[in-house]
C-alpha cells in the first residue's frame, strides 16, 4: 500500500506547479478585469498559445491513450495535474484529450471526430442534462424518431459546458418510449450531431463565470452512422462521462482550497488587531487548522478514486465521496477565508469573492450533494459496496 506519490508523480506536480505559476497566475488580474467588463476571460487564441506551450514541455494529451499521441499518464496523474492547474481561477485545459465516452467511437467516427477534437481542431460536449431533468432520467424528454436512415431530434438540452463554442454535441435522446417509460434508463441513445445539422445554442447567465448553454433542436436531422455506440446504449455512456466528472471537481475544489488558504495564512500574518497580527487569535488558529485537516482528507478522497479507476474497478461510488466531500470542503474554505479577510475579502480588489461565486457551483453540476448522498446510502443499503471496501 503506497501513501506516498511516486518520484514520477512528485516530478510532474513540480513541473506543473511551476507552469502555472510562472505563465496562468500572472494573468489573473487581466482575467478579473476582462470578467468584469463582460469580455472572454482569455482573449481569443491565448489559450491555444498556453496549450502550446505546454506542449513544448511534454504536457499534451496527459490522460490520452499513446496510440493518439497522448501520454496516457493515468487517472491518479490527472487528479494531481488538476489539483495543481485548479490554484488559479485562469480557465486554463492542457490540450490533446477528448471526453473519454468518444473513444468508444468506430473507426469512421474516430477519424471525423475523436483525432480532430485531440489535435484541437474541433470542440465537443456532452448534453444529457433537460430543463425538467437533471440526475432524474425518467424526466428526460428529448425524442430521436427513425426516418429512413436518419434520425430526428427534438428537444432542449440546458446548462451545458462547452455548448456555446462546441463544433458538436454528443447529446443523449429517447429512442424506445415504451422501454424509457418502465425503467428510466432503457431506450436513449447518444448521437454525435455536428453544429451544423441544425441545433442552436444560446448563453445561460449565472452568478459566476460558468457561461452554459441552452441547446434547442428542432427537428435535427442526424445520420445512423453517427450513433455513439449501439441503440439504446447511451444511459451506460452517459453513466461513464459524470463518473469520471464527478471526482474532477474535488479535484479543482482541492486546487482552489489551497490556494485560498495560502492566502489567508500570509494575510493573518500580516493582519494586525488590539496589538498582535490575528494569526495569533484561536479564533483564527482554528479556522486555519479545520481548513487544512479538510483538505487533506478531501485529497485522499479523490486519489483514492483516481486509482480505483487506474485499477480497471468501478469507482462511481467513490467519486459520489470524492465529489461531496469535495465539494462542500472547497465552499467551507472559501468562506473562512473570506471571514480571516473581513470587509478586504468581500471586494474584488482580491479574488476570494470571484472563487465564492464559482465554489458554490461545486455543490450543483455534476450531481448535487442531494444526488450524492442518494446514491452513496443506496449503494450501501443495498450491499452494492461494503464498508471499508476501497480500503
């Protein structure tokens, strides 16, 4: 049993760390400013110029299998990139990847969509996500109907990262009623469906920079041979993207944390009342002792996901752990922080107000805390996972 990170592993946390200290968190004054003017956080091609990069450093397709020029460093490698590269609010992604449903792609497909979205020259997202249906399928309600050889769609997708700047969506649709109706998850599909066959997008604002979109199709005409694996094979494709999902957000909580935390050690340092700097108030002491006990149990949480799905074994009941844990971890932080702070924390002279309004996200997308613990009672009432069983 190994506790510790490998030579390997601490290697790439030191390269990372200092790539985003030395190219992101230098931009994060133009970030703020850019955010409070309504413009993009990074002007256009910034990101492309970061990617690169990054690339001339070895850091291209991190998770992405080697057969596609990746370096298929592996789930625990990305948990400890993510950690680090989450220490500043800049949107910052290395590059080389794709979601990790379309690797289940043919040949075709891989040719039209997977090697264009890892060589950058397309974006994807993935929308199963519906007005009146988020972690409840049975609400879905966008339909796929068989014409000929193609399939039309209707129906609305909402909160939808990436939707706005996709090329293509990978959406989830009811293809079988009668089989959707008796059990929730049977008869969707998922279908790859190019921007231009018709869908349209449209922003959803927000308290916090998260720009997700609306996706209306209105009789959307798709082709068969752009079926993402079999008919009526998406909820178990769906299944797979959130649990993968669903980690990577304590993992970025993770990041933001202690980042936000570092801050609050150096500003009581320096903070002084009645005659003594406030790090030397218990009041303090505790904020800053509870923060740091959190985070590392936070950590332990998503490495231990990380590696259940390095190890080939279902993780999906570690990530609902990883990502609730995590999660409110991240807001419980970011609010002492802000406290240890005061009035200076509620400004946007600093950035502690711009990571609360993104921290409180954490408990909602990807399935909320309420879905979270649904799922972790019911594998555990059900003997679906035992105590100690990841131990």
């Amino acid at each position: 049993m190994q506790l510790r990170l490998t030579e390997e592993q601490k290697m790439v946390q030191k390269t990372i760390r200092k790539f985003v200290e030395k190219e992101l968190i230098p931009l994060e004054n133009d970030v703020l400013r850019n955010e409070r003017e309504g413009k993009p956080s990074l002007p256009p091609g910034k990101l492309k110029e970061l990617q690169l990069k990054a690339k001339e450093a070895g850091f291209w397709g991190i998770n992405t299998p080697e057969q596609y020029g990746g370096a298929d460093l592996g789930q625990m490698m990305m948990a400890i990139v993510l950690m680090e590269v989450s220490k500043t609010f800049v949107p910052f992604q290395f590059g080389g990847s794709a979601d990790n449903i379309l690797y289940y792609a043919n040949e075709e497909q891989k040719q039209k969509y997977l090697i264009p979205t890892i060589e950058g020259e397309k974006k994807s997202c993935f929308a199963m996500t519906e007005p009146g249906a988020g972690s409840d399928t049975r609400n879905i309600k966008m339909t796929a109907v068989k014409e000929g050889n193609e399939w039309i769609l209707n129906g609305e997708k909402t909160f939808i990262t990436g939707g706005n700047e996709a090329d293509f969506v990978m959406v989830i649709a009811i293809t079988d009623k009668e089989k959707h109706q008796a059990t929730g998850r049977d008869g969707v599909t998922c279908f790859i469906v190019d921007r231009d066959m018709g869908w349209k997008s449209e922003y959803i604002h927000t308290m916090g920079e998260w720009g997700p979109a609306s996706l209306v199709f209105d009789n959307v005409r798709v082709p068969e041979e752009n079926i993402l694996g079999e008919v009526n094979g998406g909820y178990n494709l769906g299944l797979e993207w959130i649990g993968f999902a669903r980690w990577v957000v304590g993992a970025r909580a993770i990041g933001a944390a202690e980042r936000l935390l570092q801050m609050a050690i150096d500003y009581a340092k320096e903070r002084v009342t009645f005659g003594k700097p406030i790090a030397e108030r218990q009041a303090i002491q505790w904020q800053i002792a509870d923060s740091a006990v959190e985070i590392e149990a936070a950590r332990w949480l998503v490495l231990n996901a990380a590696f259940t799905l390095d190890a080939g074994e279902d993780n999906r009941h570690m990530a609902s752990m990883a990502k609730l844990y995590g999660a409110n971890m991240g807001n419980r932080v970011v609010d002492r922080v802000m406290q240890i702070h005061g009035g200076m924390g509620y400004t946007r002279e600093l950035p502690i107000e711009r990571w609360y309004r993104e921290a409180r996200l954490w408990r909602i997308y990807d399935g909320t805390d309420e879905i979270q613990r649904m799922i972790i009672a019911r594998n555990l009432i059900k003997g679906h996972v035992k105590l100690g069983q990841y131990v």
